[in-house]
C-alpha cells in the first residue's frame, strides 16, 4: 500500500512539507530585536512573553503600572521600566487583532488565544492545567525557544 504513488505524495506532504509550514508558523512571533534587560526583569514571575503577542499600547499600558501588575507589585527602576517599554512598543503587534478587554491587557484573553487554545482551555477548566500563564506546561523545549526568540 505505501508503494502506491498516492501514498508517497502523502508521506512526502507529512514528513517533507509539514515542518516546514509550523517552522514558519513558528518564526512570526519571535521578536527580530532583543532586549537583555526585557529577558532578565520580565521572566522572575513568568516567561517574558513574546512581545508581537500584544499590541504596543497594551504593553505600554502595563508598563505604566507595574506597581499593581495583577496583584503584585512588578516595578522596576524608571530607567529600566523605560528602557523595556520603548522595546516592547518597538516590537508589539500592529493589530489590534491581538488586543484584549480587560482592565489590565492579558494575552490569555484575547480572542486568538482562545480560539488558538480551545483545547487547552478545555483542560484548564477541567482542573488539569493550573493556569494557561504558564505557557511552558504545554509549549515545551525549543517550541517555547522559538517562540519567545531564545
Ligand atoms: C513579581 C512577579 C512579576 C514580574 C517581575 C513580572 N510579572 Fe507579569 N505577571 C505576574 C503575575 C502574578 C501575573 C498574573 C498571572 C496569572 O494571572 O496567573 C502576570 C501577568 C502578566 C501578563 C498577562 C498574562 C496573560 O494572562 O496573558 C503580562 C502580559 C505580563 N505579566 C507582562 C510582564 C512584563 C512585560 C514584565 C516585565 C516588565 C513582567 N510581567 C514582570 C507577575 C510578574
Ligand atoms: C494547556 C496547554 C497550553 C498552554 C498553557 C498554552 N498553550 Fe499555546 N498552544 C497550545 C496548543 C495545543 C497550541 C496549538 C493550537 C493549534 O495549532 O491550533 C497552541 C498554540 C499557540 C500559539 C499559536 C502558534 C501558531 O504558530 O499558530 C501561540 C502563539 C501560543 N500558543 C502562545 C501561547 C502563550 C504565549 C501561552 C502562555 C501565555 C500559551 N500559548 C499557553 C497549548 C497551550
């Protein structure tokens, strides 16, 4: 059955195509700039979350007040603070696509998210996920790497 030409063009698809596609899939959110600074302060409490996953005025609205950052208190010395909000502004997303309606913008909130995550949302409501913050509980190795441009 595998000699047939049918089932070669599939195989080639799966093993040959496919990488490739998620590779590139992969690429659009790593930042093309970074910021050691971003690296260090911003991934004590969580990964530092790849800044083309929110728009730049969300970024810059959660720099502005890192002091009540959901319920803790993220500051940062003003030339620090400064330095990483020019970057994650430089390097937000265009789209508002990727904006949320919260109070404080979140990147698990926004429409994408759940729509890119239905699955993983289903086991966090069903209690085995503890928080979907956590993005290296399910994106593992170099999938997370890539994604936050490691
Ligand atoms: C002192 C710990 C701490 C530091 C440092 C910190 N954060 Fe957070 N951050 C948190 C907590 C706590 C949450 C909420 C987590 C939750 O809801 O499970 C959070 C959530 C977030 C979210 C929303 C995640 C979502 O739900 O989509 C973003 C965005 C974020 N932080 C960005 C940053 C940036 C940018 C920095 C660096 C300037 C930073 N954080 C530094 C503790 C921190
Ligand atoms: C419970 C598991 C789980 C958690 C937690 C999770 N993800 Fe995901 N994520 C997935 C799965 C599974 C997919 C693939 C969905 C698909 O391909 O349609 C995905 C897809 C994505 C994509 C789209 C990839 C692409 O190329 O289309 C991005 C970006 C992403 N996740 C970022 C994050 C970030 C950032 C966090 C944390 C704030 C996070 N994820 C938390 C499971 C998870």
């Amino acid at each position: 059955m595998i000699y047939s030409p049918s089932a070669w063009r599939y195989l080639f698809l799966f093993v040959v195509v496919l990488p490739f596609a998620v590779a590139a899939r992969e690429d659009a959110w790593q930042p093309r700039e970074d910021n050691a600074a971003w690296r260090v302060e911003c991934s004590g409490c969580h990964i530092a979350f790849p800044p083309a996953l929110l728009p730049a005025d969300d970024w810059l609205d959660i720099m502005s007040r890192l002091d009540k950052h959901y319920g803790v208190d993220a500051s940062l010395e003003p030339k620090l603070s400064r330095e990483i909000a020019a970057y994650l502004e430089r390097n937000g997303a265009r789209s508002r696509m990727f904006g949320s309606r919260e109070e404080i913008p979140r990147i698990t909130t926004a429409d994408w998210f759940a729509g890119k995550h239905q699955g993983a949302i289903r086991l966090w409501r069903k209690g085995k996920v503890k928080s979907l913050v956590d993005c290296a509980a399910c994106h593992k190795g170099p999938d997370i790497e890539k994604m936050i441009g490691k």
